[in-house]
C-alpha cells in the first residue's frame, strides 16, 4: 500500500466517524418529559397549582379589610374635630338669617378636615339677595361665612328687582321696597336701561324731579313717568339732550303752570309738545 492509498484510508475512517457522532450524541442525550398537551378533543391539563388561587382570595381579603378598618379608623379620628362654631360677617338688610342658617346647615354637618368650602360658597350664593360669599376655617372648629348683599336698584318689570350691578334676582318684597322706581324692557337691553334712568333721574333731579317708571318701548323710545304725574315721551336719539331742553324750560315756567302739566312729547327734532291737565279733569295739547 502506497502512500496514497494510505491517504484514502484515514480520510474515509474520519467521514465515518463525523457521520456517525450525532447519533450516538442522540442516544446518549437525556431525553425530555412528555408535556400533557393533547389535541383534538381531549382538554389541557393545567400545571398551575390550587393553592396559588387561594393565596390571592386571602390577600384580596386582607387587603379589603384593611380598607375597612383604616377608613373606620380615619372617620374617627376626624369624628372628634367637629364644626362647633359657624360666623357669618356682612351688613344685612334684606337677607333673613333663619332662612339662610337652615340652607347652610346642611353642608356643616361634617367634621372640619371633610367640610366642602365650595359647596358652602355654592349655596350661599344661590340665595336671591346674595351677590357674592367667601368661606374660610379657622382652627380648630370654626367655619367664618363673609357675605355681601345685593343692593336692589329698582324693581324690575313685575315682580323682579335689578342691583347696582345691573343683576336682576328674584328678591322678596319687603316694604320698604315698593317705594323703589320700576324698569321696564326687555332683559337683553337691563344695562342700557339703567344707564339711563341713572342719566335722566340725574338731571331730573336738579328741578325736584323725580322718576316712578321708564320704559324701553318697541321703537325703541322712552316712556317716563314722573312721581309728580308727569309722562315724558323721549327718542332714544339725543335723548339726553332734548330732556336738557325739558330742564331748562321747565326752570323757567310759572309755578302754576308746572303743576298744570300732564305729558311732554320730546320726540321732535327741534321743540317739543306739552299736553296740559283741564280743571275740569280733560286735556288738550299746546
């Protein structure tokens, strides 16, 4: 045997021996356990163990009791700081303490960490004649209530008033309020009405003048009626001006003949138109 053939030898030995490594490698290797999955109509078998669905119901448990009890023991603990003392500051004269103690009572039930300050505002100034609250506490019971009062201006169309601030609420009707001027018109136009009847009762005011009503008419004209029976007819346009005109001729009128007055026209351009009262109870025009 040459050299060669020596060669072809060894060569074949090794592929003999590369091909067949892996099988013994298979015999050899530990063989892994069967897994229970079946297919078809047999089920699954689960590996994960009954006591693991216990221990989560028993610390689900636990959990809701601690709940419990820690909110038990929260509410009393805040169970001994009640409200003891409840102070309300502000001028009142149309508010009614009875009624506005028996709304507010309600959200001063709880303690003085849970009471709700904004609930309290909130009520408060649903009130009619409220305009405006502020809440504050005060260590270690005290809850202090600053109200401001709406300032009624006038009534308002038939049975509502109108502020200061150009509000109109539903107040009620106390005496001394029927002595109040009345503004009629429609709500949209509530400011305007005001600035006017604050204008007009201004200059009015300077011959002892006084007004009882105004009225915003459709055509948008005003309707005056004065406590001193006078009516007063005026046009939005100029209205100011031409009721200056009014003023000055009535400063310059007999005593006799202001009284004699029933209805002053000031819709014209240039003049104006006077109705005068007859003794006898009619009217005529001049």
């Amino acid at each position: 045997m040459n050299e060669s053939d020596s060669l072809k030898m060894k060569s074949k030995q090794t592929r003999d021996t590369l091909v067949k490594a892996p099988k013994k490698l298979r015999e050899n290797a530990p063989r892994s356990r069967k897994k229970n999955v079946v297919v078809g109509d047999e089920s699954v078998k689960s590996e994960f163990p009954l006591f693991h669905v216990f221990a989560a119901f028993f610390v689900f448990c636990l959990m809701s009791l601690g709940l419990l009890f820690g909110n038990n023991l929260i509410n009393g603990l805040f169970s001994n700081y009640p409200i003891k003392t409840v102070k309300v500051i502000g001028e009142f004269r149309f508010v009614e303490r009875q009624k506005l103690e028996k709304v507010l009572n309600i959200y001063l039930t709880d303690n003085f960490f849970q009471v709700d300050l904004d609930s309290v505002k909130e009520k408060a100034e649903a009130l009619p004649w409220i305009e405006q609250a502020w809440v504050k506490k005060s260590w270690p019971d005290t809850v202090e209530l600053t109200l401001q009062e709406r300032r009624p201006l006038a009534s308002w169309g038939k049975g509502q008033l109108i502020s200061e601030r150009k509000e109109i609420f539903d107040g009620e009707r106390i005496g001394q309020l029927d002595k109040l001027p009345t503004l009629y018109g429609a709500d949209d136009y509530a400011s305007l009405i005001v600035d006017r009847f604050l204008d007009m009762e201004s200059l009015l005011s300077s011959i002892d003048l006084s007004i009882q009503t105004i009225e915003l008419e459709e055509r948008f004209s005003w309707r005056v009626v004065l406590r001193e029976g006078i009516t007063l007819v005026i046009s939005e346009e100029r209205c100011l001006e031409k009721l200056n005109g009014f003023v000055g001729l009535y400063q310059r009128m007999p005593e006799l003949d202001r009284t004699d007055i029933k209805q002053v026209d000031l819709r014209y351009d240039n003049g104006l138109a006077i109705k005068w009262k007859k003794k006898n109870g009619n009217s005529d025009a001049a």
